[in-house]
C-alpha cells in the first residue's frame, strides 16, 4: 500500500522533515524541483523536443519556489525558459524567494503579471510554448480562483504544449478534488513526495492527467509520524491475498454463490452477476428469483443453476434456497416495486453470510441507511455517486465533492464494508484504513460494468474476508479493463462480459506477481 495524505498531514510530513529531521526546506524544494526537471527531460525528449521554449507559471508561494527550480535546472540544460509570475514580486518570500534570486541570478527573464497588458503578453507565450509548467498554488489553496489567476489557468488549458503540473493542478482542491472556481487541466501532474487524496478522485483525475510521483529527498515513511487519510492499493496486495488453489479442491469448496438480480426487461444484470461470479472463482452458482424471471433465465444459462422463489412464503423461501451459499449478491437489475423490495430485504434482513448488495437493492434504502446496520450477515455494499446520495440525502455532486466524507459516512451508518464506486473506487469499513483503487479506464464507461463488479466481489468473499474481497475484486476489475483497452488500443467500445471474461488472465497476472513476492 502506498499513502495518501491530507493538505494538513502534507504539511505535517513537511514541517517533521525541517523539524525533526533537521533537512532544511530550501533543500526540500531543490530536491522536488530537481526530481520534476527529471520527469520533464524525459517527457521532452519522447517527443524530441530539445531544446523546448519552457514557460513557468508561478505563484507568489512554495509552490512557485519549486517552479522556479524547475526554470533554473530546465535552462541550465540548454532550453529556452520564460518564467511568468503571477502577482507582486515583493510578496515572495523565505525558500521561494531565494529560489526566485538563483533563477534570476542565471540570466532567468520573470515577467510578472499584474495588469491587463502583462496578462496578454503571458497568454501570447503561452500559447507559443512546447511546454508549460504550472506552478501557480500547489496544495494551498483553500478559495475559489477569480480574476486574473482564473484567466492565466484558462490560457494555460489553452496552451497547445505539454502542460505539467508541480504536485496538484492549480485550482484543483488538494483534499477532495474540486475545482476551486477554475483549475489547470494537465497532461501531467508530478506530485512531491506522497499522493495528495484530491488527486485520487473522479475530478481529480480529470485534471491531473498522467499521475508521477517523484521524492524529495527525505524517507518515505516519514508520513507515519503524523499518519495518513488512505492507502492506494498496490498489485502485490492483492497478489498476497489470492492463494492458489490445491490439489483437493472442488466446486463445492471453491464457494457457493446466489445471484438475486435481474427482471423482465433486465435479465442481462443477473446474467452478468452470474458469469462473473464464475470468471472470479465461484464454484457454484445458482440465479434465484420469482417463477417468471427464473423462467426467462433458464433459456439463456449454461453453467449456472437456477432456483424458483416461492413469493407466497418469501422469507422461508430465501432461507431455503441460500441455505448452502457461502455468499448471496443482491440488486442489479431487480427493479423497484413492492415485490422487489420484498426480495430485497428477505435475503438483506435474512442471509446470515456475506451479501453483496447493488443497485435497485441500495435504492430500496433510501433515506433509511440505518436499517442496514445491525443484521445477521455480513454487507458489501457496492453504491455509485447517484446511488450514494439517495441514502445520505442530497445529490450526487455532494458526494463527488466530498468522497471521502460521503464513504465515512455510509460506515458509519451502516457499520458494514462499503464501495464508493467511481474513477479511484473507496473502500472503507469500520475499524479500516480507507483504500482507494488505482485501477480502471474509461472503456468502462458503460453497462453492466457495474454487474460484472458484484459478481467478482461475490466470488472473492467465498475465500476472503469481505473488506479484502470488495478491494482485491476492485483491482481485478479495473485490471481486466487495463488490459481490454491495451489489447484493443481503444478507450471505448468494450461490453461487459468482456470485464468477465478478461478476469482468469488477470488473476494469471496477479499470480505471476505473487510468485516473485517473497516468502
């Protein structure tokens, strides 16, 4: 697992190393500034671009400092560099300030921008650039951007060069990834020292673009002296966590699974829940419902079992048919009437094994999240944005701009292991650090996608704890659709049993990965 820190624990991780360590923070600020030129060098020279014509957008505070590290070390190298700072001159200061002094005691050219003309000769050099360098407000800042920063951020999103970003884009909050009025929209976002939890988001993603993160200087694991808000997962985790199965295994040990997803007109939901059971391991799995929908299932499977509801004795009915499942999955595609919710909270209120519960079942919880605490079994529940805010209240940008809060808050009310799902999916659960997902790619835009998710986290909770099933089956999901879009050279066009079908080769990777990890 990698770290991932608040602006706050940043600082904190900051002021220990100049503290406590005694480096001091000018070297701090040479050493990620020196660490950026690196990744910029090879970035440069992928496009044969040396030398490049380098514009600096700098701010007045630490984040310009490490710009202009970067302006000095990119024009000792031979290229043509134009540092731009926004703002007076006379409000930079300590480290920033020293490292402004050293540019300009090269030879560095700053052009500072605080009138209307100066504005328009910096979008003129921004727009004549090979590459920019975004080093305006870093992890400070806390307020919308206006004025004239907002219209250099718009004329760097205009640039037609390589766009970098020192450590977060600017105007992107560092903490939960909201544009703050504007923000740069990078290719590349070289981030110092640790991962920032606004850059693992939705729209933090959107705006970062290719992730670096780059040291600088000092060990990592000085973020234990002041902790962190979430751990990244790493391949070599879930690797450690998939035994391989012995000799003596069968299709009864390897786990039993009960899908209760899909109706009329959504068959395909518990058709895909199904098939991914199996793909992620499953060794039985049997479709359950109401006569009808059974009926319409048994002209389509092939290797999964089915079983008739008998709605007039529905909890009985439910205890029967699960009785031998190690694991039940309930809600894609169920629908949201009366019976449905019947069938939710049957297999919800009854099931005493883990339950994995999507879609249509979490709307049936609407403004009642409590009610999911404190019954017989163990839950995953599996929400998206939409579905997050109808159990919380509010709306689905709420959640978005607060994930991390919205997932503590869904634990906290439901005491189970919960998935937010979306661009660096959470997992959380009580008494857990927080787990964000690196894994995905747009081609899962799409659906079913979300389908095929249940369905290998209901696999993996045959064999795992459950928090270790809904982050190991994350990865795995996302990792099929990596190597989807890989193989194809296509960020679309991808249907959603291909995730299923993509996880054995996955897992093959996982296991080759789990043979170099040592004993």
């Amino acid at each position: 697992m990698q770290p991932v820190l608040s602006r706050a624990q940043m600082q904190a991780v900051d002021r220990h190393a100049i503290d406590v360590c005694r480096v001091p923070g000018l070297v701090l600020m040479e050493n990620a500034g020196r660490s950026a030129v690196e990744v910029i060098e090879r970035l440069l020279a992928r496009r044969n671009l040396r030398p490049a014509r380098a514009v600096i957008v700098a701010g007045t505070g630490n984040n310009g400092g490490d710009g202009f590290v970067v302006a000095r070390r990119l024009k000792t190298l031979g290229h043509a560099v134009e540092a731009v700072l926004l703002g007076d001159p006379n409000r930079v200061h300590g480290d920033a300030a020293a490292n402004l002094a050293a540019y300009r005691g090269i030879g560095g050219r700053v052009a500072a921008v605080s009138s209307d003309a100066e504005l328009a000769a910096c979008v003129v050099s921004l727009a004549g650039a090979d590459v920019v360098v975004d080093a305006l407000f870093g992890t400070g800042l806390d307020r919308p951007v206006a004025g004239r920063a907002a219209q250099v951020i718009a004329a760097v999103n205009r640039a037609q060069g390589l766009r970098v970003s020192l450590d977060v884009p600017s105007g992107l909050d560092a903490d939960s990834g909201a544009v703050l009025g504007a923000a740069v929209r990078a290719d590349v976002t070289i981030t110092f020292a640790h991962y920032k939890r606004g850059l693992l988001t939705p729209s933090g993603s959107a705006h970062t673009g290719k992730l670096e993160r780059v040291d600088i200087g000092v060990p990592a694991e000085l973020w234990q002296a002041v902790g962190c808000s979430a751990e990244l997962v790493e391949a070599s985790d879930v690797a450690a966590l998939l035994s391989p199965r012995g000799s003596q295994s069968h299709k009864a040990n390897a786990g039993r699974v009960t899908v209760f997803a899909g109706a009329p007109g959504k068959l395909g939901a518990g058709l895909l829940v199904a098939q991914s059971a199996l793909r992620g391991g499953a060794g039985l799995v049997t479709l359950a419902g109401a006569p009808d929908v059974v009926a319409a299932f048994e002209q389509r499977v092939l290797e999964v079992m089915t079983a008739r509801l008998d709605m007039s004795r529905l909890a009985e009915s439910v205890a029967e048919i699960t009785a031998a499942a190690r694991v039940v999955a309930v809600g894609p595609g169920v629908g949201l009437d009366e019976r449905s919710r019947e069938l939710v909270e049957a297999v919800v209120f009854g099931f005493r094994g883990t339950s994995v519960v999507d879609a249509d079942a979490l709307t049936h919880f609407a403004g009642r999240v409590d009610a999911l605490r404190g019954v017989p079994g163990t839950l995953v529940l599996t929400p998206h944005a939409g579905e997050a805010a109808r159990l919380l209240g509010g709306a689905p940008a709420d959640i978005e701009n607060d994930r991390h809060g919205a997932l503590d808050a869904l634990v906290k009310a439901t005491h189970a292991t919960v998935l937010l799902k979306g661009a660096y999916t959470l997992v959380g659960a009580p008494g857990k650090s927080t787990l964000v997902n690196p894994t995905g790619s747009p081609v899962l835009a799409t659906g079913g996608t979300g389908d095929v998710l249940t369905g290998i986290i209901a696999a993996f909770a045959c064999e795992l704890e459950a928090f270790d099933a809904a982050f190991a089956g994350a990865f795995v999901h996302g990792k099929s659709a990596e190597r989807w879009a890989r193989r194809h050279g296509a960020d679309r066009g991808l249907v959603a049993h291909e995730i299923a079908d993509g996880v054995p080769a996955a897992l093959a990777a996982l296991a080759a990965r789990r043979r170099e990890l040592p004993e």
